[in-house]
C-alpha cells in the first residue's frame, strides 16, 4: 500500500507540473525553484515531516525534498553552532544527496550517448 500511496503522491505532483508547463510560459527553472521553496516553506510550518511520514519516498524523490533538508540542515546547525551554523547546517544535510546526483549523473553520462 506504501508504493501506491507513494505513486501517486509523487505522480500528483508531477502532473500539476507538466500541466503547467504545458499551459504556461513558466520554465522548468521556476517549477523546479518554486518546489525547492514549498517544500522549505512546508518543513517550516512542520507540514512537509508529516507529508514523509505518509507518503515515503513518493515525497522524498522530489525536488521539494531538497527544501526541506535545506530547512532542516539550517535549523539543527543554529542548534548546534549558533548563527553561523545555519550556513554550515544548509550544506551538511543535503550534501549526501547533492554527492549522490553529481556521482550518477557522471555513471549515466558515460554509459549512455545523448540523441542528438
């Protein structure tokens, strides 16, 4: 049941942004930054823990996700550091991730040819 939900969460999301791709002059640049900002906006407001908590990894695959470990990360460095520790928290979280992404990216690059 945990794999429906998280499709179709993840496949919700995905299409609200392919339909307003589609119908709009907004680039793929502002969806992705606009999501980036919800999902900060969601972890704020302590909304975005309980959309994981229900849909799994149908909520932390998308790029809303990375708001929210940018929240998280800031706020547990201001915990542990102080001011300064919001910067050092804001890359800490996320940066498994942003490892992995630039890792696989290059894999894929080098197995697979772009169509020109």
């Amino acid at each position: 049941m945990m794999y429906l939900k998280a499709f179709i969460f993840s496949g919700l999301i995905c299409l609200i942004c392919q339909v307003i791709l589609d119908n709009t002059k907004v680039t793929p640049g502002h969806i992705t930054s606009t999501l980036t900002v919800i999902g900060a906006i969601l972890s704020f407001l302590g909304i975005y823990g309980k959309i994981v908590d229900c849909f799994g990894a149908g909520a932390t695959i998308l790029i809303s996700n990375f708001g929210h470990m940018l929240y998280e990360g800031a706020i547990t460095g201001f915990e542990e550091c102080g001011a300064l520790g919001i910067f050092t928290g804001m890359l800490s979280n996320p940066g498994i991730s942003l490892v992995s992404v630039i890792v696989f990216s290059f894999i894929f690059t080098i197995l697979f040819k772009a169509k020109d």
